[in-house]
C-alpha cells in the first residue's frame, strides 16, 4: 500500500498512489512530499526505484535481517533504522525482543518511507498521523525533519525497552533472595540474550545516526543536524544503559550463585553438627558393644547393673554439652 502527503503554502494534501505516475507527479510536487509504503507489492517496489531512482538492493535491505546504515547514493540518501519491542510469552519472564526495519530514502524535497509491517510496530503510523493533525509544520520543515522524527521516535522506544528490562531484572534478583529457583536463572539467562540481540542494533543504530549528526550528507540542512545529534546523544546514553544492565544480570546471577552456595553451606553445617555428635555416641556404643562375657581382662562395667542406664545417660550429656556448644559458635 502506497500513499502520500504533499505539504505546499496551502496546507497538506493527503494523496492516494495508485501508480508509478502518481509517484512521479508527487515527486514533482511543489513543497515537501512525503510517501509512506507498507509491505510493497513487487510492482510497487518496481514503480518505487523508477519514480525516485532508487536501487532495488535498498529495498532488498529492507525486507532482509540488515543492520541499521547510512548510505549515500546519487540524487538521495538511503538510512535503515530498526525498532524494537518486547514481545511476552506465557510464562512471567518470558520475553523476547522483536525487531522491525524502516527504510528512509531522503532525497531534495521528499521523503520516502518502507516498512515490511507497519502495524506491528507503529513508529511511522505514529508521526504520518501527527503531520496530519498539525497540518504539515514537520513537513513545513523539510523531508529531512520528518526522517528525524521517525528516528527519535524508533530511539525513544530503546528506552521504553531498558525500563523494562530494568524492572525485569530487579524483579528477578528479588525473587532469588526470596526463593532461589533454576527457572530464575533460566530467565536471566534470557534476559542477557535479549540485551545482546538489542545491543545489535543499537550500536549500528548509533553509527548510522552519527553519520546523518556530521553534516557530510547533503540532503540534511544545517539547521536539522542538531536534532540528529540529539538523537545521537540518546543512542550513545543508550549504549552505555546497555552495557550497565548486562553487568547488573551478570551482578545478578552472581548473587544466585551465592545464594545457593550458602544454601548449601547452611545444609553442610547442619549435617557436620549431626555428624559430630554422633561421633562420640558411636565410639561409646562401639566400645561396650564388644561383649566377650564374664572374664576379668574385659570391661568392669559389664557386670555392673547400673551400666546400660549410665553409658545412656553419659551419651546424653555429651550430646548436651555438643548442641550448647554449637548453639554458641552459632551453627544452630
């Protein structure tokens, strides 16, 4: 689906494209044209490079798994942003990023835009609907400016993204001090594969933007770069929240790891303390076990009627004497 707004001193004309001639008379429009393509059919991607010049390998990159860029051809500019979402699945931590591309082709006087699937991810719609409620003042500003506001509103999104993140791993480590379980591990498991596909995009998001900040592209007045440095400035504060919540969930599952390690630490002294007082109890009952009879060479206390009543009773001291002197080590 192909369709366009032309802004000129009369206001904004919404037209509807039915062919490569309506692409070339909104093209030639006085004013800024702005013409937003949703999942183009193969003559619409033949009627795009014929009515802007463009090269089918750009429109290939759209629909492909390529990293965000900048590239400079003649007569336009291609950008390749991507926007991102995080998509949850049944379970509570269950959440995976999502990625869409937008192809931006900027040329002098329009502005052309491509997305595989524009309702799932609306960041075109968003601003196509904005223009139209203010009456052109993005498009009064030129093609340019109307690119910025689709990257900064994909960029204002990453940071919708790390909040959640954020919260989700804040989350988790309270669930580990509460109950430390594998399927907590397994979610900050995912929640580091989810930050490393984000940080794939983000770095070459940040490059491509940088390129579009310096003023080498010509399509681009001087007086839009600041705003592409701005947006600049977000994707590098961006880079670096990145990197701090991969250390927070390697933080994280340290603190698992310690967790269980004391765990098991409070179970292992617990059974020393078990273990350690039967020791003396099995040495005593070891010992007056070897009964050989009624011999003067073997043990006094086996004839002797108050024997079982006080080996019993010296066990019981013993054990005693043991769990108090736990008790105060603080083992028990």
């Amino acid at each position: 689906m192909i369709s366009a707004l032309v802004y000129d001193a009369g206001g904004v004309e919404h037209r509807t494209i039915e062919g490569e001639a309506d692409l070339e008379a909104a093209r030639e429009a006085p004013g800024t044209t702005w013409v937003r393509v949703s999942t183009p059919t193969p003559e619409e991607e033949r009627s795009l490079t014929e009515a802007f010049s463009l090269h089918p390998l750009e429109l290939e990159d759209v629909r492909g798994g390529v990293r965000p860029k900048t590239e400079e051809f003649e007569g336009h500019t291609f950008v390749l942003v991507k926007t991102v979402a995080l998509e949850r699945g049944e379970t509570t931590f269950d959440e995976e990023v999502r990625t869409q591309p937008i192809g931006l082709f900027l040329g002098n006087g329009w502005l052309v835009t491509v997305t595989a699937e524009d309702d799932r991810v609306p960041v075109v719609s968003d601003i196509w609907q904005s223009v139209e409620n203010q009456e052109g003042r993005t498009l009064k500003q030129g093609p340019d400016f109307a690119a910025y506001r689709v990257i900064d509103h994909a960029v204002d999104d990453y940071f919708d993204l790390l909040d959640t993140v954020g919260d989700t791993i804040e989350e988790i480590e309270e669930a580990i001090l509460a109950t430390p379980d594998e399927t907590l591990i397994e979610a900050l498991n995912g929640v580091r594969r989810d930050l490393l596909s984000f940080r794939k995009v983000v770095w070459p998001m940040r490059e491509a933007v940088g390129v579009l900040a310096r003023g080498d592209i010509e399509e681009i007045s001087e007086a839009t770069e600041k705003f592409y440095r701005d947006v600049y400035d977000h994707l590098v504060e961006i880079v670096d929240l990145t990197e701090t919540y991969r250390d927070l969930t390697r933080g994280t599952r340290d603190i698992y790891l310690n967790v269980v390690s004391q765990s098991t630490n409070e179970v292992m002294k617990r059974l020393t303390v078990v273990a350690t007082i039967f020791i003396p109890l099995t040495f005593v009952v070891g010992v007056y076990g070897m009964n050989f009879g009624e011999h003067a060479t073997n043990l006094p206390e086996l004839t002797w009627p108050y024997a079982y009543p006080a080996v019993v009773g010296g066990m019981g001291l013993v054990t005693a004497i043991l769990l108090v002197h736990f008790r105060r080590e603080g083992w028990l």
